[in-house]
C-alpha cells in the first residue's frame, strides 16, 4: 500500500530563485511526509544555496549543464528511488491534501500509471489555467486541448470538472507518474528540450496501454508563463515542432495523410499570423517545420522502435470546432 512518502516531489529549477521564495514553502507545508527534490539545471544564481541555508529538508540534485525540461529531468530521476514521481513546476502553489487523492487513486487502480490534479490560474483562481486545466485531450492531428481550455480560451471553475476521469494526457506542470513507468518508457525525449514532452510521454503510455486520471478533488494554482511567456516566439516554434514530433512518431495509421492535414492547418495558422501582424510566429512556425524535415530520419527510427494503438482522439479536428463551429469549451 502506497502512503505519501512514498513519494517524491521533484521541482525542476533554472535561475529560480524568486519563484522558490514564492511557492515552496506551499510545497512543503502541504505535502507531509513526501520526498522534496529540487533538481538544479546549472542556474547561475543563488537558488541552491537559498534552498540549502532556507530549507535544509529539501535534497538537492545538481545537473552539470541546462538541458531542458526533458533531459533535465531524465538526468535528475535517475537518482531519485521512491516509487511515485511528482513533476513539479516551481511557479505552483499547491493546496492542503494535495497528495491524498492521488496516493489514493494510484492505490485503487494498478493500471492508473499518470495522473493529474485539477490546475487554476494563480493569478485568477477562479478560473482554469493554459497548461493542463482539468486534464488532456487530442485531435486526429495532433493538437492538444484540454477539459477547461480550448485554445486561448479559458473556463471559469464552477465545479463542473470536481470528478475522476480518464484523460489522454496530464501537464507537465504537476504531472504524477509511477516510477517504474516513467524508466519503462525511457523518460522524456530529449530533443524536444522544453513543451509537449509530457504528451509524447503521455501518448507513449498510452500505445503500452497504461492509463492516464485527472483528479478534481486535488488542486494546484499555477502562474504559467513564468519560464516562457506565451507572446514568445520561441514558445510557438517549440509547441509546432515538438507537435509534429510527436504526431510523427506515435499516430497508429494513415500517418501520410494525416501530416498532410497538419501541415495545410499549420500553414493557415501562420496566415493568421501574418494577418494580425504578428510575423515572427509566422516564421517560427516555418522554422518548426523545417527542424521537423530535418529531424525526419531521427524520427522513422524512433517510430519504428514505438508501439501503436487507435483510439488516441476523441475529437476529430479542434481546430474546425472552435474557429469554424465556435464551440470554445469542452
């Protein structure tokens, strides 16, 4: 029987130091006797030594170099041994009895292999945030959405979400995951560096038919943004890339004509880009498809190499229902 320590809270940190004074003193009040990690990616400021003098109960794993979200946290859970990961963001604040429902859930079903809790915006705490809200979905073509956000379009939290569901994929912002899963699957792919390397890893999951839950009755607030804003072109290049990779290497049939599809919506979004002047999104979005062509040899190889199972989408085309049908919530 799993108890919460057995568990270990694991907080990616990059020249963090501001965010940790904020929100990790939520983290350890609230989370009992769980494991604390703060997992280091080379920062140049002071945060291991404020962590260190600040809250000396909290272990800290120091990588030799910045390699992302991805292979930061690969490196780091190497070297972490309980059989529960959280993947925490350092912008949460978490809430009392975080844990339980979690602990609780992974205990009840054996098969739950991912799980995620319900996340609000810091900022407006009515109200459901970007990454993850109340749990993930995806089209046929790859684009992610989720129950409480559909694009930039975000819902109010009226309790409509306040239950269990199985779900395609959890955020990485507060992502729980078994141990023996996340090394089982090789972790995170690497190449992606940082944005929707929890979906691959999710979508992996899934084609080893491991199950993924959304928890409504545990909560987080998240600031998001706080790495990398959403008005940076960097962002964009990284989720269309990072996308394609994904969609390229885990879709089960008609891969061709599904890309196909991709790449026509991809090219009307940088339209609109260009529309709203707004041309540097639209040639992030060129370069993401470029890096994608580049990378398509590394890809065959890995696709090979990865199981595939139908049934990933609930949703045929997001992009039709929200712009063309206006359908802006789940």
């Amino acid at each position: 029987m799993l108890q919460t320590k057995d568990l270990a809270v694991v907080i990616l940190n990059w020249n963090g130091q501001a965010l940790l004074e904020q929100f990790l003193p939520s983290v350890l009040k609230y989370s009992n006797d769980a494991v604390v990690y703060l997992v280091d990616n080379a920062s140049t400021d002071d945060s291991i030594d404020y962590v260190s003098e600040t809250f000396p109960t909290v272990k800290i794993i120091k990588n030799t170099e910045n390699g992302g979200y991805a292979k930061g946290y690969n490196e780091a859970l190497k070297q972490v041994e309980e059989p529960l990961f959280c993947l925490l963001n350092s912008d949460i604040e978490v809430t009392k009895n975080w844990l339980q429902p979690i602990v609780s859930e992974f205990n009840t079903n054996e098969n739950t292999a991912i799980i995620q809790p319900k996340i609000l915006d810091f900022k407006n705490k009515t109200q459901f945030e970007y990454a993850g809200a109340a749990g993930g979905f995806i089209d046929k073509y790859g684009y992610p959405y989720c129950r409480g956000r559909i694009f930039d379009t975000l819902e109010q939290d009226k309790g409509q979400y306040n239950d269990t569901k199985a779900i395609f994929w959890a955020s990485g912002a507060c992502l729980f995951i078994r141990n023996s899963v996340f090394k089982t699957l090789n972790g995170f792919d690497e190449s992606y560096f940082a944005h929707m390397e929890e979906i691959d890893l999710c979508w992996r999951a899934f084609n080893n038919n491991y199950n993924a839950k959304y928890i409504g009755n545990s909560v987080v607030y998240h600031i998001g943004g706080a790495t990398l804003s959403n008005i940076n072109p960097k962002k964009t290049y990284l989720n269309f890339r990072n996308s394609l990779f994904t969609l390229f290497k885990n879709v089960d049939a008609n891969l061709i004509a599904i890309i196909w599809v991709r790449m026509v919506l991809d090219g009307i979004a940088g339209i609109r880009f260009l529309f709203q002047f707004k041309p540097a999104f639209l040639f992030a979005i060129l370069k993401a498809h470029f890096s994608f062509y580049k990378n398509l040899p590394r890809l065959i190889k890995q696709r090979k190499k990865i199981s595939k199972r139908s049934g990933y989408f609930e949703t045929k085309s997001i992009v039709w229902s929200y712009f063309t049908k206006q359908r802006t919530t789940f």
